[in-house]
C-alpha cells in the first residue's frame, strides 16, 4: 500500500511541462500476474520552459529498459519518479515495464475484475500502467496494440477506431487501435476479456453513420437495452441542444463488476460500475432507471464537456465535472417531460445537495468548487465539484437565459477545442459570449463562487405598506467560510392571500416584470421595493432553487400553508411543505421533547395527498420529510438520536392520522399493464410505495396483521422490483415481524444478482435505528459469507449505508458504531484507499455532535490517526477531521 507521507499540491504552483508527448505508441502483452507495456513516446521540448531533466512518474511498476532514439540512456528512480537526463530536443523515448493487474486491489490503473482486464485512470491511474507525463495538459495521439490469449479474452478494447487484427501464435491473438484525438492520460482506457456486446447502427442528424456497442458479461446482454436507448438519446439529445456531434464512428460502453465510482469518460470507451449500466424490470427499480439513464448520458456528455475541452489541472475538475453534470441533469429533466415531472427532478437533485453536499461544506473537508489545495486529488471527486459545480454552471444559465447560455458554450468551444483550460476560461466565454448582460459586469464578483467554500446563508424580510401599496422585500447574505459577498439570483414572485400569482414592478421600472422574476442579490444587504402591490404579499423566494444558499425567510405557518396551497412555482410549493416540517422536527431536536404534530400541520399533508390536481410523483416528494443531515445543518449543537426521534414519530403520527388516506392513495395508484420505467408510472409506484411503508407502519404499532401480510405477499408475488423492493423496505423498514422471512425470501430469489444483493444490504443496513437492532444486524451482515471489503459496491452498500447515511444507527452513546468505522476504515484502506476515503467521511461533522458523541468521535478519529500504515487518502481526511 502506498503510504501517506505526502504533501499537500498548491493550484497557485501550476507550471507548464518541461516536455510534451506528441504520440505514444503502447503495446500491452496481457497476462493477469505479470503484464508486459512497451512504450515508444515522440517527445517535445517545452521551448517555453527551461531545459532540465524529464521526470515522468510510475507507481508500483518494474522498469526493464529505457532508450532515447534507439539509444540507452542515464536515469534515476527517486521515489516515484524515473528522472530522466533527456536532451534539449525532440526524441523518441521507449520504455519498457511490468504491472501486476491480478494484485491490483486499488482499481487504479490496469486490473482484473472477474477474469477480465478493465483500466481506471482518472485521476492518476495511468502511472499504474507506465511512466509517463501523467497529467490532464499533456495530450497525446494514441496507438495501441494489445496482444492476449485468444480464447480467455476474445474481445480486446482500446480507444478510438480499430485499425487491425489477427491471430498470433501461441493461441493468442492482437487488436491495434488508433484514437485521432489528442488526449489526457487519465481518458487512456483498456478492456480485455470475454464480454458481450449489443450493438446499434444510428445515422446522426449531420448524415454521419455510428457503430454503438455496450459490452457486458455474457448473461447480462438483457440488462443493456435501457442504456442503449439511454446513450442514443443523449446523442440526439446533446446534437439538438448544444449542436454537439458525436465525433467517433465507433462509440463503446463497457460494464464492470469492481469499479470505484459511478463510470469513466474514456475517449470512445466508456467505463462503467455495472450498477450504472445495468438494467431489468425485474432487477432494478425506478431509480436505477432513472440513474442509468442519467449516467450513460453524463459520460457521453464528457465526450465534449472534459474530454475535446479538458482540465489543465485537477484543481479544475469542476470545470468538467459541474458542467457535465449541469448537462445531464438539462438532459433527464428534457427527458421527463411535464413540467410537474421537471420539478420533481430538481426537488431530487436539491435534497441530494442538501443531505450530502450542505454537510460537507460546512464541514471539515470543505473546499471551493475550484480547491486551492490537496493532498489525494481522489478525496475531491466530492459533492461540492460535482452537484454545487453544477448549481453554479446553473447559475449562468439564469443569469443569461438558455439563448444566451447556448452562446456562451458555442464560444467556449470555438475558442478551446482541443485544449485543457481553467474554470476563468469558461466564465470568460460566458461572459464574453453576452456583452451587456448580467453576467458581464459583474464577473470577478460571480467568480467568488469557484474561489470561497461555504453555503451562503441568505435572510429575507417583508414589510407590506397598506397604504402606499408597497411591499419591501429586504436581503442580506453572510457565509461563514467566505468574506464576500456573492452573486446571488433569487428567482421569486409574491403570492396573493387568496394565491394569486401578483404582478412584480419594481420602484423606477416603467412596467411590471411579470409574475416571476429573478433579482440579483450582490451586496451584504439590499432591499428590492414592489409598488402597486394591491394585497398583502406572501414572498416566494429562490423559486426552483435558483442558487446553492440556506435561506431563512422567517415565513409564518399561515404564509406557509399559502404557498403550499397556491405557489405557481412547483419547486416552492414543495419547499413550503419541507419548511412546515422542518419547524416541527427542530422544535422536537432541539427541546428534547416528544414531538406532536398539530392537526393543521396533518391537515395540510391530507390535502396534499388528496389534492385532485398533483401528479403523483410530486405528491410522493412532498409527503415525505427533510433528511437527517439536512436537520442537522440547521443546529447548532447536533444530537443525531433527538433527530432520529423526532423523525420517527413524525412518520408514526403521519402514519397513524393518515391511515385512511395513505390506503385510499395505495390503491389509487396501482399500475396496470407491462412494466415502464417512465415517469407517469415511475411516479404511481412512488407515492403507492409510501402509501404501503405508512400502512405497515401504521399495522405494525397497531398489532394488525392485514397490512404487513399484503406487504409480504407483494414480495413474493410483485412483478417488477420497484413493486417488490418496496414491499420489502415497508416491512423492513417498520420492523414487522414478516420483515425476516421477506428477506430470506427475497434473497433466496436473487441469489446470483450482485446488484440486487447490494440492495438486500443496503435495505438492512439503512433502517431506521430501533434499539439497537438495526447496527446489530449490520455488524453480524459483514460475516456473512456474500460479503466482502474487495467489491466496492457490496463494500458500500453494508458500511458507507451504516456510517455515512444512518445516523441513528451509527451514533450510539456505547460509541461501538465508531469503533466499527476506525476498524473497517483501516482494513478497506490496505485494499483500496479511494474506498476507504468514502467511508473515512463519515466523521466530517464530528464536532458539532453533543457528548456523548463527540468524544467518542474524537477518540476514533484519533485513534485512527495514529495508525503507521494510513494511505494518503484516509490521512488526508482524518488529518483535516482532526484539525
Ligand atoms: N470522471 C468520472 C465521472 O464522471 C469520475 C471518475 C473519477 N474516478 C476516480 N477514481 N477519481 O464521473
Ligand atoms: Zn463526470
């Protein structure tokens, strides 16, 4: 295992390379315990930098030979680095070296996953394969001969267009594969192995023909029609909305069972965690479907976002990973179609950023979209890149409107095409791209949202004057880890008493601006003024989410209910449901007492459920209550199992109260007819899935048996998985005695699919907590023999369910979930340190527990610190956890 002794990279010390790679012709003779790389490199003088030596890097590598045009040459290996003394010209350099892929634990680099061979480079893996410049600005033209045993890897992959090949003597065959296109290191990829493709021939609208394949395990070719259909409407998709062509004639999809994250932008060869890829009714649920469909685009995506315009440094890994993000989510909102579908999506995405990404900003592995500084450039594939990445590229959008949105991407690829540029480069073409526009004349101060950490905390106040017909709306921001003020959009409109959607004219403006419209808050505090305003308003601001920001509007219950009742904007209609909620929950956390819900509170939910006019999709988002970690970012001092509590009895009393209705809603809501994952459907099988938890539920605290035996029988009987998966949570969820032979049942049925096992982990060891039992039985999961540290999925779905996403599980006064935490952490991280990484984060927000609690983290956190052998990912995070 690599050691973490390393030290932290500065994005202020980018330099350029003293040489570049033109061309690098790669010859892998693959064998699983010893594979064989000849590299033949043409290297260029950097004229622009002093002459010195060529340092390339190669981890865990066995150099054998190294010439400079045919000629041996003088070098040294210092650490990781193979130093070079190269002359002040171009030449060809050849290395020759080994790597051990079946040893390959880490899933960096070159290794084996169920007897075939697979690559992950990004970020820094392709130094496990040979020495090299291995950095996102030097792009190199790449050939690529793999030669293998013909019967164990029929099918030998690389990027790009396959020039040749044939067989070999010794029952072994080659392929040789050329990529026109300049790349980074990190978008090499190889697969070798005896996979299966499905294969489509498509016609572009620009008249050009493309082969599109998606490789997988033979058995699992059944499963690839989802992200067949998923990759040729991205392509549709992105050619309709950005004039973005698909610039390959062959474009391959490759599924793999061991794989780090969610899937890989390799030019032309995409890799992906089979979690990611694959599905089937019966195996996958909704939101598998919904979350390959998402995947397969984003990384087709990359195809121009990343891979023709790349990063010059990974300290603007936001640069492509924000914006690809961005696109994808366009993408699945394009996809869903309604409007009410749409707002479901962004209700998702914002629960999501607040559940993962709020804690981790306010917590201690905060960093700004674009970092300053790192240590293991893996620990920053974080939330904040991705998701609040994306909240900023979104930010644009609503600053210039999608026309001029559009012009800003045209222009970024006119003038970057081919390069590895900066997150400036993309704000510069934004803004350059729209003269005159918001955006423009206030550049440096919207660009505080790449450079400070931190959710800005934006506080609203209204003062309506009956008599002059104004409304006053008065905004301040502050953010606790950055002193600027930040460019805020706040889209809103006011909401009349009896929820008319009134006309918004600003004091100066000659006319109104509509019902709807975005003001920009840029100062500490600024007050907007409304004249004409014939009735009390009630404000309803940041409408869609229009920016990143923890907003306090002090609204009342009463104006609440309003805006649930009548907000034209879906998104705040939701959100005023959660407010009304999340006041309950934190009087409850905060005071310790029981917590009641009140019959006005109840009413409102009742008529949300009932309400004749919203889908049900939206209805399921609405009925269901803030996450833990989001009430947790609202309090001051943390106490996870007064949280837990006060959610649990919230569901109870919703359970209870509701009782009628949520089986009225189940049954109302059955879907009839073959299995399609579209949203109409996807939305019934929501909101009866919650009808059926709240009905067990209910049962359950009842002693009634009708309710978990119809629950039971589902399981048995269901014809998809998100019918069955459902039945199963219900009764798992609510502790119903049928939970126990539903799981032997369901798992009995599933045996041979790794993917739904993840699920029967992943169910079990995200319940929610009752005395205990729940961190017991997740304890006793990690013997079970279908368990294992070496497959990230299963890994994830056991440990980072329990640790990072169950805190009333895992926050015990006996700090045993702790304890858990430091051993698994540190038994993961002699295997794959990345993995370790994810679960190490577990602890971010240690500090603002109360004691018990905090001690004990504390202490973990310590003693895991002081382990000799921590990676550099795991040491990063205990270090900075630490303080
Ligand atoms: N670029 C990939 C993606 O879009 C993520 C891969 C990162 N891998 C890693 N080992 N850090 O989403
Ligand atoms: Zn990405």
């Amino acid at each position: 295992m690599r050691e973490g002794n390393a030290t932290a990279i500065q994005r202020l010390d980018y330099r350029a390379p003293t040489y570049w790679i033109a061309t690098v012709d790669l010859t892998f003779d693959l064998d699983p315990a010893k594979t064989l790389i000849t590299s033949k490199m043409a290297v260029k003088r950097n004229s622009a930098q002093a002459h010195g030596p060529l340092v390339l890097v190669g981890e865990e590598l066995t150099l054998l030979r190294c010439l400079i045009d045919g000629e041996p040459v003088s070098f040294r290996q210092e650490g990781n680095d193979l130093v070079i003394d190269a002359p002040d010209r171009d030449f060809e350099l050849t290395l020759r070296n080994t790597c051990a892929p079946e040893k390959n634990t880490a899933l960096s680099g070159l290794y084996t996953s169920g007897g075939s061979f697979f690559t992950q480079c990004e970020a820094e893996g392709f130094r496990r394969i040979t020495y090299f410049l291995d950095r996102p600005d030097v792009m190199a033209v790449y050939t690529v001969t793999l030669r293998a045993d013909a019967a164990k890897y029929p099918v030998l992959l690389s990027n790009g267009n396959l020039l040749e090949q044939g067989t070999l003597d010794g029952g072994k065959h080659f392929a040789k594969w050329h990529d026109p296109f300049p790349k980074p290191s990190y978008l090499f990829a190889v697969v070798a192995g005896d996979l299966v493709a499905r294969e489509q021939r498509i016609t572009t609208r620009s008249g050009k023909d493309h082969l599109l394949q998606v490789y997988v395990r033979r058995g699992d070719l059944d499963k690839t029609e989802h992200a067949m259909n998923s990759l040729i409407a991205s392509i549709v998709w992105d050619e309709k909305r950005f004039n973005l062509p698909l610039d390959l004639e062959r474009f391959m999809v490759v599924g793999v069972s061991d794989f780090n994250m969610g899937a890989m932008e390799n030019k032309g060869l995409n890799i992906f965690n089979t979690s990611a890829l694959l599905c089937s009714p019966a195996t996958a649920t909704d939101a598998d479907f919904q979350r390959v469909e998402a995947i397969v685009a984003h990384e087709y995506f990359h195809n121009w976002t990343g891979n023709r315009v790349t990063c010059r440094d990974w300290f603007q890994l936001s640069l492509k990973e924000g914006l690809t993000v961005f696109r994808d989510r366009e993408f699945s909102m394009d996809m869903a179609g309604s409007a009410s579908a749409r707002a479901v999506q962004r209700i998702q995405q914002v629960r999501n950023l607040r559940a993962i990404q709020f804690p981790e900003d306010a917590g201690t592995m905060a960093h700004p979209v674009r970092p300053d500084s790192y240590v293991e450039i893996n620990n920053f594939y974080t939330a904040t890149v991705y998701e609040k990445g994306a909240e900023v590229v979104g930010l644009y959008q609503t600053l210039l409107g999608r026309d001029g949105f559009a012009k800003g991407m045209a222009l970024y690829f006119e003038r970057h095409d081919g390069q590895a540029v900066t997150c400036d480069d993309f704000a510069q073409a934004m803004a350059d791209a729209n003269p005159g526009s918001p955006l423009s004349s206030r550049l440096d101060a919207f660009k505080r949202w790449y450079s400070q950490p931190g959710t800005p905390h934006v506080a609203a106040q209204g003062e309506y004057d009956a008599e002059g017909h104004t409304y006053t709306l008065r905004l301040s921001q502050r953010n606790a880890k950055g002193p600027l003020p930040q460019v805020i959009p706040v889209r809103m409109g006011l909401v009349g008493p009896e929820g008319q959607a009134l006309p918004l004219q600003l004091q100066g403006e000659i006319a109104a601006r509509g019902t709807d419209t975005v003001l920009i808050l840029e100062e500490a505090a600024q007050a907007f003024t409304f004249v004409n305003v014939m009735v009390p308003p009630v404000p309803s601001l940041l409408r869609g989410f229009s920016a990143p920001v923890l907003l306090e509007d002090g609204l009342s219950d009463p104006q609440l209910l309003t805006l649930l009742r009548f907000d034209a904007d879906a998104f705040n209609r939701w959100e005023a449901g959660q407010r009304l909620s999340l006041k309950r929950l934190l009087r409850a956390a905060r005071s310790g007492q029981p917590l009641q819900l009140d019959n006005a509170y109840v009413e409102a939910m009742r008529a949300v459920l009932r309400h004749a006019d919203l889908d049900p999709a939206f209805k399921a988002e609405a009925l269901k209550l803030p996450d833990a970690a989001y009430i947790a970012e609202q309090l001051e001092v943390v106490d996870p199992q007064a949280i837990h509590a006060a959610v649990e009895a919230a569901w109870d009393q919703l359970a209870a109260a509701l009782r009628d209705d949520w089986a009225w809603a189940f049954d109302a809501h059955q879907v009839t007819g073959g299995y399609s994952p579209n949203a109409v459907d996807a939305g019934k099988r929501a909101l009866a899935n919650l009808a059926l938890a709240m009905l067990v539920r209910g049962a359950v605290a009842q002693g009634d048996p009708v309710w978990p035996g119809r629950a039971y029988q589902r399981v048995k009987t269901a014809s998809n998985m998100t019918e069955r998966f459902g039945a199963l949570a219900a009764l798992v969820n609510a502790h119903a005695e049928l939970a126990e032979p539903a799981l032997v049942h369901f798992h009995a049925l599933f045996a041979d699919d790794a993917l739904v096992i993840d699920k029967w982990f992943m169910l079990q060891a995200r319940t929610p907590e009752r005395g205990g039992a729940v961190f017991e039985r997740a304890k006793k999961l990690l013997q079970h023999p279908d368990f294992t540290l070496k497959n990230p999925n299963r890994a994830r779905s056991l440990l980072v369910q329990l640790c990072n996403m169950n805190p009333g599980a895992f926050h015990r006064s006996d700090a045993a979930g702790y304890v858990l935490w430091a051993e698994q952490v540190a038994a993961i991280d002699a295997i794959n340190p990345q993995l370790a990484g994810r679960l190490a984060r577990a602890m971010d927000r240690w500090s603002t527990l109360a004691e018990p609690y905090r001690t004990a983290a504390q202490e973990a956190l310590k003693r895991l610190a002081e382990r000799s052998t921590l990676s550099n990912d795991v040491r990063e995070i205990v270090t900075k956890a630490l303080g």
